[in-house]
C-alpha cells in the first residue's frame, strides 16, 4: 500500500512542534489524525524483533522492513498535512532512531553511535522542511538532551550534565531554540542558536537543594508510641493492592497487599506495627521522586518500603541510569529523615510484556542496580524478583502472579513480600537510647540516671556496662525501664554506657560514655584548702572583691 495516498486531500490543521503521540507503553496503539484521516501506529512482534506498523484506511504498512533488532516506543508528531513516526531501535548492541516521513512514504534508521538510549524524539522544521531532531539520550550513564542536524549529521549535547535531565519542551526564538528541561534538583532554561549549534543557559532555577539538614522526626508518640512502629510503603499498583483474580470481586484489594499483610507477621516476632500504603497506580520512578518528600511530611514514620520500577522497565521514558538516579533520589529523602529503608526488586511478569526482549532484559539490569544501591547506601533490601523465580521451579513463579494480566502479584504472592519485608524490618537494630541524664550528682551516696523510653515495639531491655575506668567497665545491668540506680559505688569514679536490646536480641550500639567523676570533688576540697593560706588569699582575694595590701595585713597581724 502506498501511505502518500492515505492522506491525500487532507485539510489543514495547525499543529505546533511539540505536538506529539508518544506510546507510553509497549504495544499500545498510538491513535492519531493528520487533517481530518485518522491513523493508527503500533509495535509488532517479529521474528527477529519487533517492528513499527502503520494502519490507515484499513490496510498496514511497515514503516521500516528492512530493519530488524527492537523498534519500540513510536511518536507520531504531526505538521498541518505531514506527519513523522519517530522511534527507538536497538539492535546488536546498538542504538539507532527510527523515523518515517509522510510526504516521501519513507523510513529509515539513523545510526547513534555512543548513545545506549534514546527518548521522546521531536522533529524541528525550518521553513517546512525538518532540520533536526531533539531528544533525551545517554552517552555518558546520565541522560541528556540532544539535537540531531538533519543537515550534517552531527550530534549536539545540550545540557552535559551530571544529573540526568527528565523532561523537555521547546520553542522557537529568534534565529534558534528556547529548550526547557529538569533534572531532579533544578530546572534551566537554554538557548540554542540553529546558526552554529551554539548552546547557552539563559535561566537556572533550584528545585531542591543537594544537601538538606537532617529533616527527623520526633517518634516518641506520648500516647502509644505509633510513629515508632509505622512503615510507610511506597511504589505503584501493586503495593496499592491491585491484582485481578477470578475469585476475587474487583481489582482493589489493599487488605490483602503485601503493606496490610505484614501487620500481622510482624504481630509475631515484632510487635504492634502500623503501615501506611502510599502506592500509586501507573506510577513510575519518576512519579514517586516527585512526590516523596510531600508524602513523607504528611505521613512520618521510622521504616521506609520501596518498591519501585514495574512500569519502568516497560516504557521507553528513561534510561535505567536515570531510573536508578530517581531511586536513589526517593531513598536519600527517607535517609535525610533517619529512617529505616528497606528497598526491593521487583518481581516478574507474566502478562504481553513478560515475554519480550527489552522487558526481560531491563528488569534484569534494574534489580541488579537495585542490589547494588542497597549496598551503597546501607539500606534493607529483600529480592523479591529471586524469591519468585525460586518458588516451586520451574514455574511455580506464575502462580505468584494474578490469574488475569499477570503483571501484578496474587494474594500468595503478596504474602511471600510481605515476609521477605517483613523479616528485613524485624532484623534492624533498635535505635540508640537518647535523652541520657543523671539524676544524681559526683558527690552523691547514690548515682542514679535515665533516658527516653525505647518506644519500638520489639524492645527487650536495655543493657548497662560500668567500671571504674572507660577502659575497665566490667559491670553489666539489664533493666526493661528507662532508669537505673548503681548501688555500692559510692566512693570511686564510675563511667558507663547503655544500649537497647531487642526481642530477638538485636543490639543497638553503645551510647557514648557518660561519667561521675568522684576526684572533680577532690580537686573542688584541694582548691578550698588552698583558699586558707594566708599566701593563696593573695591570689584569690582580688576576684573576690576584697584586695588588701601587704601592709594591711601586716598592721592586722600587729594589732
């Protein structure tokens, strides 16, 4: 079928530069129109990849058949009565961009050497004819903004960035571009001139400093300590509860996701514990960086849950890098509270995307990613992908996931993340004891103190080790309350220190070393003695306010 003759006769429509389709997802069809004919692109397995269709006026047209590899995630940008189709084409370890023209019935695949990734490609006309191309790339494990000329060939780097940028819009100015994008932390505004390719920053703003004081929260809850004990779980449909199960009423199920289920495990070996399910449906990386810090301040607690990265693995929005960055970004905002993060895989899939290349591929690459933040960072971290993938081999995996769909886990498989999650939040040490006083003075017969209650519901004890020396505490003490008197020690100096212990005796480290010096109040008895002799009282009379000369004291003593 010739595709010039499908939109032939086509009225005008306006449509500026940045209009454009994107497919969000693998295999979705994008609908479109171009001067009142409507049109249709969508992603077709085949055998040696995939390929991007065109359907129009009843028939199909491969755009690029010549093309094997992966052509995925298609845009269609639309001029009056002209449209591009733009995508993404990986094969044999590289990376390509795919564009069809209307006008000329031709695709072709551009070559990127250099780039692992590209996203949300936008044609750039010049006088009706395209001059170039922008998008989001990544050449240097960050993502950038690019400018393809369509004249030369050659490849621009707008933005050169440490950080990967999220996001951009465009809009014509005087003899070149006006590009606006953001990263995580700030948002600019840059100039390009078309002339000679020159870049410049015409606008810089912050949107969130690099470096933040620590932002905790007092957990000590004075009524039944809740704050010590909330897990706040964050990711997107599956910690909100969706799955579809033919026994099963509907598609919301929070009850029996795995934030709800963990209460009860935890009941067991932990105690009371309150979790608070802040998943969103279709949200990715990049949806939960934006709102983490919002929900935190609504929603403080000491755990944090994260599971995030399903939806992803199957778009073509960011680089896995810059996924990873926006993980990153969500588990230093919950460190910059104090709390505790535990961060998770995320499982397989069993629905139309569990089978493809790119999925398969870059749900790989995430988790691996993911363990290694966790390493970094010193956080929790539960493998739920090798939790399912090791259930009932060979594939037992499947019955983890939803009867229908499959991208979504099933009660059961609900249940083994609420263990792994569950298992990781009981093994975390109990905090420091804090609030450290002694109730007694150096001089007292009875040296006693306290601290702030440990309000964490899997708390034991608290253990004590004294001496008479920091190198020496041989003592030890154990108390379930939050106060202690050391008996028999009247007369020497004693130095202590205290921990918190919990049910299955995980310890806290040691607070630092406090002290009741006994010689402080021998040096105070050498200093009043001192006071006595009539030669000290030279010294020590002026700073109290009664100097007297030699010569008076001489006529005091005659007298």
């Amino acid at each position: 079928m010739d595709t010039r003759k499908v939109f032939i006769g086509l009225g005008i429509v306006l449509i500026t530069a940045a209009a454009a389709f994107p497919q969000d997802e693998l295999g979705d069809p994008i609908p479109f129109s171009c001067a009142g004919s409507a049109g249709r692109v969508f992603v077709r397995s085949i055998p040696s990849g995939s390929s991007v269709i065109l359907e129009s006026g009843g028939g199909e047209v491969t755009l690029c058949p010549e093309a094997g590899g992966e052509n995925l995630f298609p845009k269609v940008q639309v001029f009056a009565d002209r449209f591009f189709v733009m995508w993404a084409h990986y094969g044999n370890g590289e990376t390509g961009l795919g564009i069809y023209d209307s006008r000329t019935a031709s695709g072709r695949i551009i070559p990127l050497p250099g780039l692992s990734f590209l996203s949300s490609p936008r044609i750039v006309l010049q006088e009706q004819s395209p001059i170039g191309i922008m998008m989001l790339g990544n050449s240097s494990h960050n993502d950038d903004i690019f400018f393809l000329d369509l004249r030369d060939g050659g490849m621009t780097n707008l933005t050169r960035t440490p950080d990967s940028e999220k996001w951009f819009a465009i809009q014509p100015a005087t003899g070149g571009l006006l590009v606006s994008t953001a990263t995580l932390w700030e948002k600019v505004l840059y100039y390009l001139n078309l002339r000679n390719l020159g870049v410049e920053v015409r606008e810089r703003s912050i949107l969130k400093p690099r470096t933040q004081a620590l932002k905790r929260t007092t957990l000590a809850d004075e009524a039944d300590c809740a704050l010590a004990n909330r897990y706040d779980a964050f990711g997107d449909s599956i910690t909100w509860g969706m799955m579809h199960m033919y026994n099963l009423q509907g598609d919301y199920h929070p009850d029996l996701a795995y934030p709800e289920r963990m209460r009860a495990l935890l009941a067991a070996s932990y105690g009371p514990a309150y979790p608070v399910n802040l998943g969103v449906p279709s949200d990715d990386s990049y949806d939960v960086a934006l709102r983490v810090d919002q929900d935190l301040d609504g929603h403080p607690g000491l755990y944090f849950l994260l599971m995030i990265g399903t939806n992803d693995v199957i778009s073509g929005r960011f680089s896995i890098d810059s996924v990873m960055e926006n993980i990153g970004y969500i588990v230093d905002s919950a460190g910059s509270r104090q709390m505790r993060v535990i961060v998770s895989t995320i499982p397989p899939r069993k629905d139309r995307f569990g089978d493809k290349n790119y999925v398969i591929r870059h749900i790989a690459d995430l988790n691996s990613h993911i363990g290694l933040l966790a390493s970094d960072k010193s956080t929790g971290f539960i493998d739920t992908h090798t939790a399912f993938m090791d259930h009932d081999p060979p594939d037992g995996w499947m019955s983890l996931l939803e009867d229908i769909g499959g991208n979504h886990p099933s009660p059961e498989g609900h249940m083994v993340i609420a263990e792994l999650f569950g298992d990781c939040l009981a093994a975390f040490s109990p905090g420091i004891p804090t609030g450290v006083k002694k109730l007694s003075s150096e001089e007292s017969s009875l040296k006693m103190i306290s601290w702030d209650p440990c309000c964490e519901s899997d708390f034991a004890f608290s253990r004590l080790e004294f001496g008479s020396t920091p190198q020496k505490m041989t003592g030890t003490a154990t108390t379930a309350g939050s106060s202690f008197s050391f008996h028999g020690l009247p007369s020497q100096d004693l130095y202590f220190r205290i921990q918190t212990v919990d049910k299955a005796d995980h310890s806290s480290p040691f607070t630092r070393i406090y002290a009741f010096v006994e010689r402080d109040r021998s040096d105070r008895r050498r200093r009043h003695d001192r006071s006595r002799d009539p030669a000290a009282a030279l010294f020590t009379a002026p700073f109290r306010g009664i100097w007297k000369s030699p010569i008076a004291l001489s006529h005091e003593k005659a007298a």
